[in-house]
C-alpha cells in the first residue's frame, strides 16, 4: 500500500478560495480585515513564516502590518506596542510570531492581547472557550487546519482511535481538544515525553497526529496498516548537499507511508494550511465587527 496524500496547499487553496466572498463582504461594509504581525529578533525560521503568511494577505487581499523589533527590545517595548494595536480599531488580528527572546514571558505578552483580535487563539478566553466546545472563540491555527484537512479528505473521525504525540498549547492540546469534541468524536490519547511505549501507543492508533519536533522519530513500524497519519513537525537537518545546507523533514518516518492509508507530506502539509486558518481566523476576526 502506498498512503494517498494529504495535500495541505491543495485544501489550503480551497480555503482561501472560500474566503474570497467573506472579505469582499467586509469589504463592501467598509472593513479591510487587517493583521499586525510582530517579529522580535532574527530568527531566520520565523522570518520565512511571516513571509508566507504577508504573501497570503496579499494573494487574498488582508491588509498585514509587519512589525519588527529587534532581539534586544525590552518586554515593556513590545506591551506598548501591544496596547497600541489593542486600541487601533483598523486592526482586527494580532500576531506575535514564536520564538520570543529568552527575556519575554510569551505567555505573559499572549494574555494582553484583546481576545477578539488574537488570531492565533492563544489567549486562555479562546482556548477556555474552545474547551468548552463553544463556537465564538478564535481556534489555534495548526490544530484548527489539521482538522480541516481531515474533513476535505474525507476522513471520518468518528468512534475512531486518535492518538496525539505533543501536549503543547499551540498545537498538541487543542489538537487533543479538537479531536475527542463533538461531531469530530474520536477517542484520543496524548502522548509527551514521560509516555512510556510511544511505539505501542502508535500501533493502537487509527489516526496519528505527530507534533513533537523531533526529526523522524515516529517510524514506520509503529504505525498501523491503513492509519492515517499527520505530521506537524517542521525540522530542519543539516544536509550539504541541499541548496540552502538544510533539509525540511517532519516528525514521521517517510517510509511511514508505505503502512499508511493517508499522510501529509512535509513541507506541503500541515504548514500552508496553519497559514489559511490564520487567513480565517483574521476574516473572522473582522467580521466581529459587524
Ligand atoms: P513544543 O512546544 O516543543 O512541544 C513538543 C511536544 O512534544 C511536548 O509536549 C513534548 O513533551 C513532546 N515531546 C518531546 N519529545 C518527545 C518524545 N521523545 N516523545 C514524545 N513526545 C515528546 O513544540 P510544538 O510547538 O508543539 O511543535 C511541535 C512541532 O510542530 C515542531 O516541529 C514545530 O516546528 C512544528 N510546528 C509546525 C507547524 C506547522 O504549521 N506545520 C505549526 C506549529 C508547530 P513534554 O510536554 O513532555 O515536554
């Protein structure tokens, strides 16, 4: 069996197409959905993410502002600026693009957003609305477009054993979230670091959703014949002949998918469709002001 695959830009493009219509009804009640996206420091990783994400804007019509701060700014900097786009009714969606400086609390600088403008959902009101399966949060993106993935493919969630590798905020936990809610129905597992038998997990596991940031961990023979398998993971591994001396691989064994039913490939997966759901969730955010 060769897995079919799980064609991210594909169904990312489907919905930015979709959203075409919401933005020019924003449009015509005199709204530019607006995102500020702010970059501390120098991170190349996190300088190409903001790049496709302004590219995204800019294919759909969003208005971005890019903020860049250097590395040296102080926490009391970035609160101001914060507080300014908080209180700039142009702006609809704030950013602030991860990794912060060592010397910034994120989670500290995540909870002065205005929960209607945090368009990654971050802030505990989103993700305590999200817990309580309500529907006026704003969802984290990853997690939000693994789910949308799935559905575009058809894959059914339903009564199906889900298993989770990575309880982080922004992308394990409220992928566990997502998964065990209703209408998506499946039973799920988290596994993290102190999990005793990952390997035993896996094989138990229907649906597989890799976000641990550890290259190729997940192998092959862990995973279920005819499982459907997400790779989160974005690593790069020195490789000297590559054309930038680095490679992009994700959390899962390619040769995974020669056991899996379904499996998004890396990069082209999970990655353009975390960028559409920051389009969504930015649309969304503007027309919370209608
Ligand atoms: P993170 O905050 O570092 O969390 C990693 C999680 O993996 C933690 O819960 C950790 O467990 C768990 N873990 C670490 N080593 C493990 C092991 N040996 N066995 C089982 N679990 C282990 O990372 P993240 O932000 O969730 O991101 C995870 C990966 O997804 C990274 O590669 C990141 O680049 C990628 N990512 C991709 C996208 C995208 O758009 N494609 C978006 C976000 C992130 P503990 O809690 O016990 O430490």
């Amino acid at each position: 069996m060769v897995a079919e695959i799980l064609d991210g830009k594909a169904c990312a493009a489907a919905v930015e197409e979709s959203l075409k219509e919401r933005i020019n009804k924003c449009q015509h009640a005199g709204i530019t959905p607006h995102i500020a996206v702010i970059i501390v420091g120098d991170d190349p990783a996190s300088h190409v993410y903001v790049g496709a994400k302004i590219r995204a804007c800019q294919r759909l019509g969003i208005k971005s502002t890019h903020i860049e701060m250097p590395e040296s700014s102080k926490e009391t900097e970035l609160v101001e600026v914060i507080k300014e786009l908080n209180n700039d009714d142009s702006v609809h969606g704030i950013l602030i693009q991860s990794p912060l400086p060592n010397h910034m609390n994120e989670e500290l600088l995540t909870d002065l957003i205005d929960p209607l403008k945090d368009v990654d959902g971050f802030h505990p009101v989103n993700l305590g609305r999200l817990v309580q399966s309500r529907d006026d949060c704003l969802i984290p993106c990853t997690p939000n477009g693994v789910m949308h993935l799935l559905d575009w493919a058809g894959i059914d969630t339903k009564g199906k054993q889900a298993l989770v590798i990575g309880r982080s905020r922004n992308v394990g936990m409220p992928q566990a979230i997502l998964l065990a809610s209703k209408g998506a129905d499946a039973t799920v597992t988290i596994a993290h670091s102190r999990t005793s038998d990952i390997a035993k997990q896996c094989l138990d596991a229907d649906i597989i959703v890799a976000a641990v940031g550890r290259p190729n961990m997940v192998k092959k023979s862990w995973i279920k014949q005819g499982a459907v398998v997400v790779d989160v993971g974005i690593n790069r591994v020195d490789d000297a002949n590559a054309k930038r001396g680095y490679v992009l691989v994700g959390d899962v064994e390619k040769s995974a998918n020669q056991v899996a039913s379904w499996i998004t490939p890396v990069p082209g997966g999970v990655g353009p469709m975390t960028v559409a759901m920051l389009m969504e969730n930015t649309v969304r955010s503007a027309e919370f002001r209608f």
